[in-house]
C-alpha cells in the first residue's frame, strides 16, 4: 500500500497540473484555404468584418479581424473577399485559436495557376 506522502504528493501533482492546464489558454495558429464562393461576409454595427463558413475550427467556420485592427484593413479584407467571389478564387487565411475565438493574422487572394 502506497503511503499517505505519496498520495498526498500524487494529487497534489494531478490539482498543479489542472490547474495550469484551465489557466494557459492554448493558442495555435493555422493557415487554410477556402473557395471564396462559400464565405459568407457579415458586418455589425461598431464592429470589425466576420466572415462564416471558411472551415475554420470556430463555430460556424466563423472568422473575424481583430478588434484592434484598423478601418482600413477591415475595408481590405471586405474588398478582397468580394473581389476573390468576382474572379471565382480562393482565399487564404492565416489565423490564431484559442477555444471559439479565431482571429486573422494574415489574408490573401490566392493567386490561379
């Protein structure tokens, strides 16, 4: 039989590790590709331009800039979107998860070959 130190420092071991497991959040950062015919672009009132439907690991494939990022990349990314549905491209997203929140870092027109 195991003896109370040891138990008493197992759990104490297990209680550490869930506890920084809960407190980190575990952010990752993916690239992805996606037919631009398939996004949906919605944009409300006071905030930045989210997109539906990219495959993304969000809920409902949902995208969305940062709330800190300018006006005007929030114009670039509404405008490459709808030029990439125009021409009938892809588009390509870099982008930061961390439990339902995925937010852009980086996006392109995928140039065809």
């Amino acid at each position: 039989m195991r003896s109370n130190k040891s138990i008493r420092s197992t759990v104490a071991c297990a209680v550490f590790m869930l506890g920084a497991a809960a407190s980190t959040g575990a952010m990752a950062t993916v690239h992805i590709e996606v037919p631009a015919s398939s996004i949906l672009l919605q944009t409300y009132s006071g905030t930045t331009v989210t997109l539906f439907y990219t495959g993304s690991v969000c809920t409902s494939g949902r995208l969305a800039l940062d709330p800190s990022d300018t006006p005007d990349r929030n114009k670039l990314l509404w405008a490459s979107v709808l030029a990439a549905k125009a021409s009938g491209q892809k588009m390509s997203f870099d982008y930061d998860f961390n439990a339902d929140d995925c937010a852009i870092r980086a996006f392109a027109v995928v140039p065809t070959t």
